[in-house]
C-alpha cells in the first residue's frame, strides 16, 4: 500500500510531504500491532450516588475510518491519533464532580460521579457509548439497573453537531437532560427539544455577530470557507439570504472536506483549489465556519508542504465558536503564523479559581480510572511507555514524570478554554438542580407533573423542570441560567488572536457581543486592542470589491459581477452624492445648486439689478446723464423759442416730444431694484406709453411736413389739417392705442413678481413675469409700427426744398430707434436674470438717445454754437 501512495503522488507532492505521509500511515500501522495493551479502553469513571455522564467528541480519532456506519474494529479504536487539546475538557468535568463533592453547603450527604467515553467521531460507537451509560457499570444491559448506585441524571456532550444529534437519538427516548458544549446543533422535532440544553448561545447570534462585525469595519468583499456537511449549508443558506440585504456580498465561497486516510490525495487537491482562489482574491476577510481546527491547518500549511506555488497573502480569518487552536501530534511543528491577527467568537469564559493547580497536580498515575490519560500522554509528550512491539530506538520512553505546563498552547492549556468552561457550568447547572429538586421535597413537597418528587428515587427526566428555572453565580462570578429554549443566557467574546515566533500564542478579548441588548448594539469592539496581521502594517484591512466612490460620484454596477463590484461616475449636470458609495446621485433643492466638485448644495444667491451692483451704477449714471442732457435741451429750446428755428418746427410738439424723451430716460429707472408688485405692474407699460407718445410726436412732425409742402399748392384741402390740431390728433390716437393694448393686458394677465430658479444654475432670479407674452410683445410690435411708418415717411420727405425740414433728421433717429429694437429682441430672449433687464435699460436709453441726439442735434448746433445763422433773412439767403 505505501509504495501504491508513493507512485501515485509522485508527481505532486515533495519529499516533505512524502515524509510526513509515511509517517501518519506509520503511527497508524504500529498502532494496529499494539491492540492488546491492557487498559480499560476509551473510558474515565468515579462511581457516585448520581452519575453525570460525559461523551467526548474526537478526543482519539479513528484516523483510517470514514464511514460511519461501518463498525470499526478493536485495533482502530484503541490506538488512533490524539487530539490533545481536547482531554481539558474531560478535566474540567473531573475538576467539577470535585469541587462540588468537597463542597457541602451543594448537596450535601450526595455524591457525584462520572463515566467518560469517546464517540470517536462515530455513529455506531457513540450510540454504544451511550447506552453503556443507561446501563449498570461494565455491564452492558440497557434498560436494567442491577445497582443503587451510579443513576445517570444527565448527560454532557458532545463537542461536535453529529456526534451530539447521535446522542440526542437515544436520551430523547428516556427525557434525559443533554448539555452540548461545543456545537449548537439544530432540532427540528419540538419533542426533542425538551432534554437539550446548549451551553453554547445560538448561532443565530452568532451570524449576528458575523454580520455587526462586518459592518462595523466596512467589510463588503468577505471570502467564505465552510464545513463540507449540514453546518456548512446551513450558514451559506443564512448568510446568502441576509448578508446582501445588508451590503455584503461574497468573492467566493469553498467548502473544505474532512481529512481521512483513504481520502487523503482528494482532500489535499480540494485545499489547493482552495488555497489559490483564496489566495488570487483581493478579499483580505475570510470567514470560516468549519468545526474542525485540524482541517483549517491542513490548509494553511500547504505552502510549507510545497504543494502550491502562489505566496500566501495575509489574511483576516473571521473563526466562529467551534473552532479553537490546536493540533494533532503531527502538525505540532507546522507554522501557525497565519493566523496571526485573527478574529474568533468564542464562548464567554472565565478564569475558574483552582483550575490550573488542579490541572498542575495532574499526572500519568494520579488516576486508575483514566482510560484516556495514556494516549493523550504518549502523544502529547511524544513518548512512549515500554511495549515488545515497538523498538525503545525510535521513541523516547515516557517517565510520567513530565509536566501539563510545559506542553505547547497548540497540545494543551492550562488556562480554561471556552468548551471547557462550558462543562464546568454544565455540571454545576445539575448540581444546582438537583439540590431544588431536594429542596423541594423536604421544604415544601410539592407536586409537580402531577407526582411528588422523591430524591430517594429520582428519575432524570424529573430534573427538566429544575434546570429550567436554574439560575446561579459560578466561582468566576457570571450568571448561569437558561431561556425557554434550555439555551445559555450568555454571548460571545471576540478574541483576537496574537502568534508569536516561537509558536506560542497570545487570545485578547476585543470584544463583546451581547444578545440582551438591541440588535444594532448587541457588537461591543475595541478597536485599538486588535493586532493584524503582519502584512497590514497594523492598520485596519480594507477589503472591498471596488473602491469607495467618493462623494461627487454614484456607482455603476460592473455586469456579470457581484453588485459589491462597481464603477465610480462623475455625477450629472445638477445632481451631487454627498455620501460615499452612494447609489446614485440626487437633485439639490431648487434653492441650491450643486459645487464645483458635486459633493455638495450651495444656497443660491437672490440675483435682481439693484443700485448697489456695479452694472446697476452704471446704468444709473447714464439714466441721469441723459436725463440732465434732455433737460439742457428743453431749457436751451424754451430759451430761444423766439428764435426761427424753434419756431418753423411746432415749438409745442418739440416740448412734448422732449419731455417724453426725458422720461423715457427716467423710466429706465424703474426696472433697477428688488421688484416688487407695483413696480412689476407699472414699468413695461409706463415704458411702452411713454415711447408710443415719443413715437407718435416724431410721427406727427413728419407728417406736418409733409403737409406743410402738400398744402402750398393752390386749391389743396389739407390746409385746414395743417398746424396744432392735426399734430395733437396725431399724438393723441396714436398715444390712446397703446393705452388700450396696456389696458387689456391688465385685464388678461398682469405682470407680477416671480422667482426664477431655473434658468441660472447658482441663482435665484427675481424678476417680474410679463404674466402674457404676447401682450408684451403687441407692446413692442405696437411702437415697432409706429417707428416704421414714421421712418417711411421721413424717408419720403427727406428731399423737400425747405431749410427748416426736419425729415432727413427724422429718418435718422427712426433708423436708430428700429435697428435697437430689433436687436433687442433676440439679445433679450438670450440673457437671463438681471442681464435681461440690462438689455431692456440699455434699448430703452439708446432708443431714446437716439431721437434725442438725431433731431436735436443739428438744432442745438446751430442755436446754441451758430447764432448768427438763427434768423430768417440768413435762412433765406442760405436758401437762395
């Protein structure tokens, strides 16, 4: 068989490997030729009036077997390899039964006992070992007690869900009361659930935990190894339905199988698969749900063994409560330094006064009834006591005289680890029962279950209603009790775990989860008392599939990958993320605007022309320059209104027409400042009379020359419109249209004050809304209309044979004035906010300057800098 293994590794496996292969199958050959050593076999027991039974889960493991149902022979079972770590707790029960037998004041003139045996992982032999319990002392008959002594009350184990739902198999027959210390296995018959009592909290709080701890470190990208079995299902099933709802998604998921011998090439190329794509993925958490230590380090010792080639990276392992350091006999030299910086849940646990002298006082010959002691010794201490099958050359002989504290922290503690505190509390839960129970019946005989409770003859089901109710303070000082589920009112501890070069080992307790308290603050986690892993330079390891997006980006999920994984995009126009990660960005409100970078809203600043901005000051200025120019004329005008020049052109008019220029200028000033309801109500139809009446003046002088040649003809009939009615028909009608169009404007839809949020990204526009365009628009066609057939008709008279003809000058100011305005409209529609009114100032202030310096110029010239050409023979003579 060994040169069978050696061909066909060959090629996959290195001399180290090779070596340490031949020696396990070695260990388990010698040990086949050693089933005769006289012993009492896998079995530790103290006689007592009550007995507390003990099966422990894996303490010697049948290496060669795996099949569970196949019955394993003599030879198998009594010679297999050791988990030594695991013989505390058989301690810990002996350490109990002690303790309460010293102390009186417990149940007094009652003894405990104990019988102890091993599972060996095996559905056949733990069914035996359990009814070996029901039965009297070395006698196998169940169902017969030919002895007073040694009843069994109840029943502690095992460390490990199989093996505990096996024994559940038989006690749930009899209602015998079963503690589990390790593994919280889940029963689905209610019937069953009556005798379990789990001393370990359950994993439902510790998925919790998993989740808080997680989220407490923003770990959204987590690697998964679990147990290849139910448990294993069981928490993928659990983590798949909430673990996303929560942000976490998963960069891969592996299940790791159980080592056997006939399994041993397929279990180590399942770990390499499992090494390299743990190893490839930039996940830095690893949560391993695995309830076997011994498998995890087959893993983690695959570089060593040279059967990868990929560096190992460091990792953050999250380990939940089943899974404690330790070793089998072969890996004791193997290197545990990936472990360093380690996260587990852990039973709560407590140092228990005396525990570790009695473990100091322990050695190979303090017991006759220990028939674990010489296994878990020999390999242990690797040694071996004297035996003709075996050559004194290749082991070192065991004295007995060796030390429990000398053994590494990976064979054996001597501080009280998490499933052995649990067993301690066991113990002391059935004490305390069994001492209300004898309360009971000597205080107050009280009928229960419609019986009297009679300790002389007690029946262990009888105990159920006592370890219900139990509820004590242990020598460490924490309260045992247990729920209406016969679960452990207690939590968890979050250790972390610190490696040392020489492979010793250091567990701090960082934490705390507590289910008593609310959900979202049940993770108690001290951040600053964790160690990393070495390879994180001892900051906090990020592990996320892509980058946080900063704020100022959304996330855009990468397709065919796990929503985890994403793109950061630049937000939008108008949309922000002032959060990391956000999902996608938001509007601001309309009073905000976003920031440069989208990260956040600014308030927008109310935006109007007022007399304080610089561009207001401005048009201000040119408002009252004008106005002071248009004055300087009337008065020059009123001045020499003597003179032929005033005259020849309808002096009136010209005043009319000044005076509407001048407040043509001032009415400029009505769009500069906050608007408000009047403001908003008077400007644009003060604007468009003032202009119709200064329109219609220019109209009327045109047309009074016009007439003033037509009627010099003999016979003319237009002599009687020539003069001061015909101009003030003129500017009256014309005047009273542009009335009406405002009037009904007001009557349709009036201007009123409005915000404009919209159309500036970082201002609030206050403004005036025309409330109906169309009418702002007739307004403007209105006066357009005017300045065209004036213009047409100045342009006609330009010609005629007079000094005093105004109609080239006319058509020069009409021209002026028609090409503003038809700029003005596409330039207003174009602007926004205050600038839009700055456009309107300026049409209206170069409009009118228009007329103003048109025809008034030439006139001023001569009147005020040419006096001497202002009289009527010079006219005449110029004429001539």
């Amino acid at each position: 068989m060994i040169n069978e293994l050696v061909t066909t590794r060959r090629d996959y496996c290195n001399d180290f490997y090779l070596r340490l292969t031949l020696k396990i199958i070695w260990k388990v050959l010698i040990a086949q030729e050693a089933a005769a050593r006289p012993r009492v076999g896998a079995r530790y027991f103290q006689s007592g009036d009550f007995i507390i039974g003990g099966i422990t889960s894996q303490f010697l493991v049948p290496f060669a077997q795996n099949n569970f149902h196949q019955h394993p022979s003599q030879s198998q079972i009594d010679e297999n390899i050791v988990v030594t770590k695991n013989y505390q707790h058989l301690l810990a029960l002996v350490f109990a039964v002690e303790e309460i037998n010293e102390n009186r004041q417990i149940l007094p003139n009652v003894t405990l006992g104990f019988n102890i045996y091993d599972s060996y992982f095996d559905a056949w032999r733990t069914y035996h070992a359990t009814l070996e319990l029901l039965s009297s002392l070395n006698k196998f008959i169940p169902n017969y007690k030919c002895d007073t002594q040694n009843k069994l009350i109840s029943v502690i184990g095992a460390l490990y869900t199989e093996t505990s739902l096996n024994i559940a198999e038989v006690l749930g027959i009899y209602k015998v009361p079963q503690f589990t210390y390790g593994s919280t296995p889940r029963v689905f018959d209610k019937a069953d659930t009556i005798s379990f009592y789990k001393m370990v909290p359950s994993e439902a709080y510790e998925y919790i935990g998993i989740l808080q701890l997680l989220l407490h470190f923003s770990w959204t990208w987590v690697g998964v190894l679990t147990a290849d079995g139910g448990i294993g299902e069981r928490f993928e099933k659990t983590m798949l339905e909430v673990f996303p709802s929560r942000g976490i998604c998963f960069a891969f998921l592996e299940r790791i199988k159980t080592i056997y011998v006939n399994n041993l090439l397929d279990f180590i190329n399942s770990l390499v698969s499992i090494f390299n794509v743990s190893m490839k993925s930039n996940a830095n958490i690893v949560i391993v749900y695995e309830e076997h230590m011994i498998n995890f380090r087959w893993l983690l010792h695959l570089p060593e063994m040279g059967m990868v080639t990929m560096e190992p990276k460091g990792k953050v392992w999250i380990m939940t409560t089943s899974m404690v350091l330790m070793s089998q006999i072969y890996q004791r030299t193997w290197d545990i330094q990936a472990i360093h910086g380690a996260l587990s849940f852990t039973v709560h646990s407590n140092e228990v006064r005396g525990f570790q002298d009695f473990l100091q006082t322990r050695s190979l010959f303090s017991t006759n009834e220990d028939g674990f002691v010489q296994d878990f010794w020999e390999q242990a201490f690797d040694c071996v006591f004297p035996n003709t099958f075996l050559s004194e050359e290749r082991e070192k002989t065991c004295t007995g005289a060796e030390k429990l504290e000398s053994l590494s922290g990976l064979l054996f503690e001597m501080n009280m680890i998490g499933q052995s505190y649990n067993i301690y509390n066991a113990v002391y839960a059935v004490a305390h029962a069994l001492h209300a129970m004898q309360s009971s019946q000597h205080k107050h005989r009280a009928r229960v279950d419609r019986r009297i409770w009679n300790f002389q003859d007690p029946q262990s089901w009888q105990l159920h209603h006592f370890l219900r109710t139990v509820s004590f303070n242990n020598s460490a000082g924490d309260k045992i009790s247990f729920d209406q589920n016969g679960e452990l009112i207690e939590g968890f501890d979050i250790v972390n775990w610190c490696i040392f070069p020489n492979q010793s080992f250091l567990r701090v307790k960082v934490g705390r989860l507590d289910p008593r308290a609310s959900q979202d603050n049940m993770l108690t986690i001290h951040e600053e008392s964790i160690t990393w892993h070495r390879s994180f330079n001892q900051t906090t390891p990020f592990s996320v599939c892509s980058e946080s997006c900063q704020p100022g980006y959304s996330k855009r999920r990468q397709e065919g990958k796990p929503f985890c994984c994403y793109d950061c995009i630049p937000c939008p126009e108008g949309k922000v993320s002032n959060q990391k990660d956000m999902d996608d960005c938001v509007k601001c409100p309309e009073d905000q605007y976003p920031n440069q970078v989208k990260n956040s809203c600014l308030i927008k600043d109310r935006s109007f022309l007022s007399y304080e901005d610089s561009l207001g000051i401005s048009l201000v200025v040119l408002v009252l320059f004008f106005s002071w120019l248009t004055l300087l004329v009337l008065g020059s005008f009123m001045k020499y209104h003597n003179t032929p020049i005033v005259k020849a052109n309808n002096c009136n008019l010209t005043y009319v027409l000044l005076i509407s220029i001048l407040l043509c200028f001032l009415c400029a000033l009505l769009f500069i400042g906050q608007p408000g309801m009047a403001m908003c109500l008077t400007r644009q139809m003060t604007f468009g009379i003032i202009f119709s009446v200064a329109v219609s003046c220019v109209l009327a002088k045109t047309l009074t020359v016009v007439l003033a040649f037509t009627t010099t003809k003999p016979g003319s009939r237009m002599r009687k419109w020539v003069g001061k009615p015909l101009a003030s028909c003129i500017v009256l009608s014309c005047s009273l249209i542009q009335v009406g169009i405002c009037v009904v404007w007001l009557g349709v839809s009036p201007p009123f004050p409005d915000v404009d949020m919209h159309s500036l990204t970082e201002e609030i526009i206050l403004e005036c809304n025309e409330g109906s365009p169309t009418m702002f628009y007739c307004v403007l066609g209105y006066m357009g209309f005017l300045a065209i057939i004036s213009f047409i008709a100045a342009f006609l008279a330009r010609k005629l044979p007079d000094n005093f003809n105004e109609a080239k000058f006319i058509t020069f100011s009409m021209l002026v004035f028609c090409s503003v305005w038809l700029s003005f409209v596409p330039t207003y529609l174009s602007t926004k906010g205050k600038y839009m009114v700055a456009v309107e100032i300026f049409s209206i202030l170069a409009s009118s300057a228009g007329l103003l310096g048109c025809i008034f110029s030439p006139k001023c010239y001569i009147i005020l800098l040419q006096p001497e050409l202002n009289n009527r023979e010079q006219l005449i003579r110029r004429k001539n």
